[in-house]
C-alpha cells in the first residue's frame, strides 16, 4: 500500500519534470542549435518566407510542376501523362486516357456505318448479279473423266480456314452489328447470353483459324505467284462480263487476288490484331487494344465482304464447289476455266491424277 | 431529380486513400479491382497535387455507348450502373473510359475477362435494393438507404464531394472564392461538358 503510492508520487514528479525539460526545449530551439552546431547547420535554419518565395526549387528535367512553392499543376496538360498512383496496375497512374474516346468516335461511327453498309450492299449486289447472270454452267458436256484438283491436304485446310472463318465472321458480326439487329429482336438476356457463346467461340476458334490460315499460305502459295496473264485477267475481270472467260493456269487472277489481297494481307492484319486483343494477360495498354481493335474490325468487314465474292463463285460456277469438297474436276470444267493447268496436267507438268476414270473415288474394299 | 456528380478538390486531397479503403470495405470488392483509387501529380515536387478517381457517371457515358449488349443504364439521378447478367467481359467499355472505371476481375489468355465491376455511386444494380444478390454483384446500395456514397462520406478533408451536382458545386464555388485558387473542376469538362469549369467565373469576380 505505502510502496503503491511512493510509487505513483515519483512517477508523476519524474513526468513533471519531463514536461519543464521539453517545454524548456521547444522555447529556444534556435539558440541551442547555433551554440552546440557548427556554422552549415545554423545556415539551414528556417528562412524568412519571403525570402524562400524568391528562389523556389529548380524543376527537374521534363517536370510538369509549376515553377513556385505550391502552384497546382496545369490540369489540361499533365491529365494524360502518367503520374503516381499507390494502387497497383497497368495505367492506374494515368488521370486521363484521351484515346478512348477516338476509338468510340471511329468504332461507331465509320467503322459500324460504313462497314454495315458494306456488308449489306455486296450480298445484295451479287444476288442481282445472280439473277440477271444466273450460274456459270459448263458450256460442253462433261467428259466423265476425272483430275484431282485439291488433294486431301489442300482440302481439309480449305475447310478448316472456312468453317473457323464462317463462325468467327458470325460471332464477329453479333459483337459489332448485333445490338442493332439482333437485340431489339431477341431481347437483352437472349442476345447477351448468345454473344458471351459467340465470344467464347471467336476467342478459341480464332487461334485455329490463324493457325490453318498460315498452314494454307504454305500449302497454296506456290500455284498463287501472279504473272503477266494474271492481271490482264483481272483487267477484264476474267471474261465474267463478256462471257468469255478467258485462260489461267490452276488459280486465274481473281483466285491470286484473293490469296494474296486475303489470305495473306487481311489474313495478318486480323491475326496480329486478333492476338493483341487476345491476352488481355499480356498487360496490353488501352491505346494499342482499342487501335487493335479497329484494325481488327476494319479488316475483318474487309475479309467479310471479299469472301462472299469467293463464296459466290465457289456457288455459282458449276462444279467448283464440288471440286473443293471431292478434289475432283471435270476435264471439261478444267479445259473450260483453267485451261492453261488443263494443259499442264495432261503434258503432266503439273499434278492432277489424270488416270482416275468414271469410278473417281474407288469404294471401299474395291480393289 | 438530383443529378449525382463526384468532384475531387485538388486543394483538399492529402492522398491518405481513406477513400479507396471505405469503398473496398464497404463494397468487398473483388480481389484486384478497386473501384476508386488515387493519382499523384507531380508526386514529390512542389505543388504535388493528388485526385481521387473513379466513375464519373458521365452524361454521354462512353462505356454505355460502346457496350455490344447495352449492359448499362442510367438511373433517374443521372448514376451509370450495369447489369453483370448481361456482361460478356469484351472490355470495350476499358478501352472507352477516360476515367479507368471500369474493371475486369480477371485477365486471363483467349480474352477470359470475368464481369466487368466499376463504382456503382453506392447505388447498388439492377436487383432488388439491398438484397443479398445485389450485394455479391454490385456492392451496397447505400443511395437506397438514403445515404450518400461512402468514399466521400469518409474523405478526412471532405476533398470528395459526392451528391447532388448543384448542391455540391455551390459547396465548392464558395471553397474556391474563399480560398482564391483551384478553380478548375477536375474531370466535369470530361464526364459533364456544358459545366465543366463552374467555379472559374466566382473566383474572377
């Protein structure tokens, strides 16, 4: 009891004692600096105010602040640069990402417009050209002999770059155009619940068709080299208009254009965009995904509306669908549309299993 | 109706990102999202000023023009919310925002982004108000409750005001003619346009 109290009597003459100690510090601070310190320290005591206001610090090279002791920062100009940020991640630092808003001005506007327009006009334009031309038919009757034209290599990487490009195009066009033509019909959840399926499946099916599209460059290129013969053909569109189409070697003109024009120049420009747009794991900043993007669409509606140019003429001329799905060709159909690789074939300088008769693809068990 | 605005008072912020910790806390927000976060300008310099940013639930919304399946919607009171049913993850409306609102819980190869998550001005989604789904999905939805966003609520130095635009422009007009400087509004010419510099003319006069 008696200790307890000595006790707490000491410690709050020992706190008392601290407090006169500091209080008696804070007082002359100054005085104990310029007594203990040498003559720099008391050098760097505080400055009259004015004084400081006349040489505020240098800026550092490229600094944004503003020469003085506490002028805000010009908003306009360093809103858009990146700046410090304690929260962790790729451009929380930037206050301001002005390209966003080209990107939103360029994917809605034109992009949406002129592409909509485009993929509606060429659909309707060959249905017009169908009606007043009607199908390519052959003019002579079929040999019944047989050339393989596209060998099962050739095929199966036709189809897949088709068939990936087919449902990438139709999940492409529900992500773009669908919110004006889909979803007013089928409403929200419908629409929503068929683009999350659409993106899925353009994101997994896009990897497969870069990869067969690069397997197709390697495997038609060597028949796609254009010549002289190549772009008169093209100059007079083949003889399509006048009816009398005029000679080419395995691929005509039209054929190399869409190779090269398609399969390779779009081919890239949709594949190298596509895989920026692909990994949003990569870090990717704002500014290249949203360019990506436009890229992206820009040449896809591109591809979209050569294809059916391609596609109608897979459909329209008698024989080349078929053609593309057995591999085999008339002779009459080869002499009629490629009559220089007809010519080939039967000198043989060019492949084209010329000895397959009526019986072009043996049965099974035939031996 | 009251138009709700945010306006972050360069002048005022001390960068303690309180703001940041009440909206994560008060929301549970997603691991790696922060639906409000601080930038540092000129850090370490003088004249080092710091914005608290977030949604700015701007009147021509640039997220709501771009989205493929118009997710979003605007409230009465002038709030960008969306609808994580509908969301596919296609992260257009990143690209779109000036602002870095909107974020993806996820950033995963073949574009697997998760649901988008942005602030929700403490208004909650398209759910029942206070429900528990909505609270898994959106956060809580404090305008519901007659509250005003909890960021700006807990701001130390009330930098940020969250509320009614008139009511807190006049708050920060009358800062501005007392103080004599920071007149500009940061992030309205952007998120608002027509009052994007409302204090400029008070402190002229």
């Amino acid at each position: 009891m008696k200790l307890a109290t000595w006790g707490s009597r000491t410690g709050a003459a020992l706190l008392f004692a601290l407090g006169v100690a500091m209080s008696a510090s804070a007082q002359a601070p100054a005085k104990a600096d310029a007594t203990k310190a040498a003559p720099p320290a008391a050098a760097a005591a505080p400055a009259p105010a004015a004084e400081a206001a006349k040489a505020p610090p240098a800026l550092a090279p490229n600094s944004t602040a503003n020469i003085g002791w506490n002028k805000p920062p010009e908003w306009s100009k360093v809103e858009t640069l990146p700046q410090y940020a304690s929260v962790p991640g790729r451009e929380t630092n930037v206050l301001v990402e002005d390209h966003g808003h080209k990107w939103r001005e360029l994917r809605n506007g034109p992009v949406t417009s002129y592409g909509g327009y485009l993929l509606l006009i060429v659909p309707v334009l060959l249905i017009l050209f169908y009606f007043i031309k009607g199908p390519f038919k052959l003019h002579g009757a079929p040999t019944g002999k047989l050339i393989e034209r596209f060998n099962s290599l050739e095929r199966m990487t036709h189809w897949t770059v088709a068939i990936s490009f087919l449902v990438l195009a139709v999940s492409g066009i529900f992500i773009l155009f669908g919110k004006y033509f889909l979803l007013p019909v089928i409403g929200a959840s419908a629409f929503s619940a068929l683009t999350v399926f659409g993106k899925t499946l353009h994101n997994f099916v896009g990897p497969l068709f870069m990869f067969s599209l690069v397997a197709m460059f390697f495997i038609y290129v060597k028949d796609n080299f254009m010549g002289g013969s190549d772009f008169a053909w093209l100059a007079r569109m083949g003889g399509i208009l006048s009816g009398k189409e005029m000679p080419s070697g395995r691929f005509n003109g039209g054929e190399k254009a869409w190779f090269w024009l398609g399969t390779v120049v779009l081919g890239t420009v949709v594949c190298v965009s596509g895989l920026i747009l692909l990994f949003p794991n990569w870090n990717t900043g704002r500014e290249l995904m949203a360019s990506a993007n436009i890229w992206h669409a820009v040449g896809a509606v591109l591809f979209m509306a050569l294809s059916l140019g391609h596609i109608y003429m897979g459909l329209a001329t008698e024989g080349a669908y078929k053609g593309m799905r057995e591999g085999y060709v008339d002779e009459t159909w080869a002499q009629e549309h490629h009559s220089e690789w007809y010519a080939d074939v039967k000198s043989g300088k060019a492949a084209g299993d010329k000895d397959k008769g009526m019986a072009a693809q043996p049965a099974a068990g035939d031996d | 109706m009251a138009r709700m605005k945010f306006i972050c008072d360069a002048e005022r912020c001390i960068e303690c990102n309180g703001c940041v910790t009440a909206c994560k806390s008060e929301h549970e927000v997603p691991w790696g999202v922060n639906r409000r976060r601080l930038v540092t300008v000129n850090d370490g310099l003088p004249g080092e000023r710091s914005i608290s940013v977030a949604c700015m639930h701007c009147t021509d919304a640039p997220c709501m023009a771009v989205c493929p399946v118009d997710c979003f919607y605007k409230t009465e009171e002038g709030v960008v919310l969306h609808d994580k049913d509908l969301c596919i993850g296609c992260g257009y409306c990143f690209y779109a925002c000036p602002f870095g609102a909107p974020q993806f819980p996820q950033a995963g190869a073949f574009g697997l982004r998760g649901k988008m998550d942005k602030c929700t001005f403490c208004a909650g989604g398209p759910e029942a108000n206070n429900t528990e789904v909505e609270f898994k999905k959106y956060g809580r939805n404090r305008l519901a409750e007659g509250k005003l966003p909890a960021c700006a609520e807990m701001c130390s130095t009330k930098a940020l005001l969250a509320g009614d635009g008139n009511v807190i422009a006049t708050i920060y007009k009358q800062r501005v003619a007392t103080r004599k400087k920071g007149p500009e509004v940061w992030g309205w010419k952007m998120a608002y346009k027509e009052d994007g510099n409302i204090a400029a003319a008070e402190v002229k006069s």
